[in-house]
C-alpha cells in the first residue's frame, strides 16, 4: 500500500476517501486528525492571549506551551499517513491462504505494526490532554470555549486510537505482548479522559 500523503488531501477528499471502502484512512488515522484539530484549538486560546496586558504574567508560560503544541500538531499530522502505512502489513497478511505455514508469524509481525501507530497516537492524545489544561488555566477567558473543545477533540482521538489497539491485541497469539499493550492503553484513558472531562467541565461552568 503506498504512501497517499493522506495529510495533505483537502477535507472535502479526506472525508470522502474515509466514507469510501477503502481501508485507509480509517479509524486511527481520523483520531489522529483530530487530535491535530483539539492541540490547533489549543493554540488558537494562546494567540488569542499572547500580548494582551491583562495575561502579560502568564504570556512566557503560554508561549512556551504554544511551541509545545505546534511540534505536537505536526506529529499528530504525520500520524495520519502513519497509521495508513503500519496498516499495510497487516492488510497484506490477511490475504495469505490459511494453509499456509508462514501465515501465523507474518499476521502476529503485522498486528504489532498495526498496534505501534495507534499507541503513538494515543501517547500524543495524552499529552495534548495535558496541554489544554495549561490552555484553559491560562488562556484568554474570550476563548476558553475553544479550550473545551480542543479538550473534547484530544480525548475523542484517545479514545478512537484505543480502539485500533485493542481490536488487533484481541488477535494477537502472544498474549503476554498483548496484555502489556493493553495495560498501558487502559492506564491511558483511566488517566486522561477524566482530565479531559474535567477540563470540559471546568470551561462549561465559567460560560454557563
């Protein structure tokens, strides 16, 4: 499966190629996107404090937590065609006969690959997290809706990554390497949608 540079395609193609039978992109590679679309939203809350008096004790903090996101929106936007490609080997596998003696090792080889994207995407959803509650702390009260929702997008791309986890971990043989996959995807979202959910909250009392 070649690389379709799926990053760069325009939303309207995006979304149609994800509506379409093919197997790319799929499930990881939309929760990639929008983690890229929740750290966006988070920089956005900071553009719209850096300069202005009323954040000036905070504007070194809020900078810094910008560069971080930038650096992470570009990751989460590389992970896109990533998980296409970590995709491809396992794609392959399930087209080999069942008869044949090779088929368990390469389909075991290929579930891991297929597992490595969405864990990283995972791990940058969890960081993302992180960063929106810097953002909503310090971020200019005209944008802190954008901090919830940069908030809500960062723990709906840690959720769907988690899926691609676990639905290839369900068929791997060894079940040691599957378990300590699972453990840390589970310890993931025991941690950080409830931060997630609390960053949400926290915007939806200071606007209602």
């Amino acid at each position: 499966m070649e690389n379709m540079n799926l990053k760069n395609k325009t939303i309207p193609d995006f979304t149609e190629v994800l509506a379409s039978k093919a197997p790319v992109p799929g499930g990881g590679g939309a929760s990639a996107l929008v983690g890229a679309v929740g750290v966006a939203l988070g920089n956005m809350v900071g553009s719209l404090t850096v300069g202005k008096k009323k954040y000036a004790d905070v504007e070194d903090q809020v900078k810094a937590l910008m560069e971080e996101a930038e650096v992470l929106r570009q990751e989460m936007l590389d992970l896109i065609d990533g998980d296409a490609e970590c995709f491809a080997p396992l794609a392959a596998a399930y087209s080999i006969p069942k008869d044949d003696p090779n088929r368990e090792s390469i389909m075991e080889d290929a579930l891991r690959v297929a597992c490595s994207v969405p864990m990283d995407i995972m791990r940058a959803s969890c960081k993302a997290i992180k960063m929106m509650e810097g953002f909503a702390a310090m971020g200019s009260v005209l944008a802190i809706s954008d901090a919830g929702v940069g908030a809500a997008c960062c723990k709906a791309a840690l959720q769907g990554a988690s899926l691609n986890v676990f639905i290839n971990t369900k068929s791997m043989k060894d079940r040691d390497y599957a378990t300590g996959l699972e453990k840390e995807a589970e310890e993931m979202l025991a941690t950080y949608c409830p931060l997630a959910d609390q960053i949400f909250d926290g915007v939806v009392a200071r606007i209602r």
